[in-house]
C-alpha cells in the first residue's frame, strides 16, 4: 500500500523505491536505476541595483565616396575620445571604440550610389554622475544607447548568497522528503549549481547624421532600476 505526499508548487520530485525481485542479468541491472534515490530542484533569487552604466555614443555619417565619409567620422571620433578620456578613472568611467565601419548604398540596379558609415564609442562605470556629465560636454556624438548591470564586485557577492540560500533550502527539502518517505537520513549523489539573470534593455536612440547640430546638453537624466539574479540547486540524494 502506497501514501501520497502532496508537494509544493515549484518543487521537482522524483522517487525510485527499490522492491525485491528474483535475480536478473547484469546488463540489465548495470541500466537500471538505483533504488531510494530523491531528485530535487531548488531556485533563489533576488533583485539588486544595477551599479553599472553602460553610454554607446554614435555618429553616422554619408558622403559621394568611402574616403569622405571615413574622414567624416573620424572628426566626429577624435573629439569625443578625447573629451572622455580626460573623464577616464579606473573601473569609475571607462572608454573603448566600438564599431566602425563603410559601407556602399545600392541603387535599383545594383549601382553605388552613396556610402555611409557610422562610428561608435562606449562609456562605462560606476560613476554615474560623472558619466552623465560626460553626455552634455560630448558634442560630435549622440547617444545611441543606454545600458545598465552590474559590476563583478556586486554580481560576485550576490551570488555568493543565493548559493547559499540554495544550498540551504535543498538540503531542507531533501531532509523534510526523506522522512516524510520514512527514512531516517540522506547522503548527496550529485549537485549542480546554476547562475541567471535577467537585465531589462535600455533605451535605444538615432544616431547623430552630419546634418544635425549637437548643442551642449544638460547631464543626461538615468535611473538604474534593478537586475534579478537567481540561483538554482539541483540534483540527487541517497535516501537511508
């Protein structure tokens, strides 16, 4: 006669109780699965504020020839470069080229007709307000995007809880299903431990073309929101 336990919602189970029966060839018994054996799945999460703002500057730019337009956006790259790096602290606001590149226009009838290209440069950090200045004293470039995250300081250290957490509550669940089986004790089989999050995107914005003039801004106004990271538990125990 068999009991059933009703389970929490969210909770993966599996069971394998071991019955006695007559001997069977050992390449049957290799496959068959251990007796007494529990399976769980655990998750933890958690919301933080994101503590890292990600600004991709970007300048588009069209031209009769590739030369004109490559020219065109390197005067609107150097200026900014510049302008950031003199902003530049270690880990507080950093700067990096992204893409660049020219590229042919086509006509109807496979011709080049144009070329155009755009440049772009990344800005990232903690220091938000910093970074933000930045925006206002940029004048070759617009913002093309706006991103937020975390830093490996901050990702690293919640992690580290939620793991724990996990690990906590699986070793609870394996504990309460074990005796609610009708055994005394349990012993681990195999673990894995999973990271996840979940950024939401940040706005995206239209490139500055070499017809619009780019007047001194005020500091861009942000707000970082918050990035969820969940940490699961999986896997098998031995039921005594």
């Amino acid at each position: 006669m068999s009991h059933l336990c009703k389970l929490p919602a969210g909770l993966v189970l599996a069971l394998s109780l071991g019955l006695a029966a007559a001997p069977v060839p050992a390449q049957v018994t290799a496959s068959a699965p251990e007796a007494n054996q529990l399976r769980l799945s655990v998750n933890a999460s958690s919301e933080i504020v994101n503590d890292l703002l990600i600004i991709t500057f970007a300048a588009q730019r069209e031209a009769a020839d590739a030369a004109a337009v490559q020219a065109q956006l390197m005067q609107a790259l150097q200026p900014a470069l510049a302008e950031a790096r003199r902003a530049a602290q270690p880990g507080q606001l950093q700067v990096s080229t992204g893409n660049f590149s020219v590229q042919p226009r086509y006509g109807p009838k496979g011709e080049t007709l144009r070329w155009q290209g755009v440049a772009e440069m990344r800005v990232e950090g903690r220091d938000f307000d910093a970074i933000t200045r930045l925006v206002g004293r940029v004048q070759t470039m617009s913002v093309a995007q706006v991103g937020y995250g975390l830093s490996r300081e901050a990702r690293e250290k919640e992690q580290a809880e939620l793991a724990q957490r996990a690990i906590a509550r699986f070793r609870s669940q394996a504990e309460t299903y074990a005796k609610a089986f009708g055994f005394g004790s349990y012993s681990l089989r195999a673990v894995e431990v999973n990271h996840g999050d979940n950024i939401p995107p940040g706005p995206r914005f239209r490139a500055a073309s070499a017809d619009m003039a780019v007047a001194a801004a005020p500091p861009l106004p942000v707000e970082a929101g918050k990035t969820t990271l969940s940490t699961s538990v999986s896997g098998s125990v031995q039921m005594k």
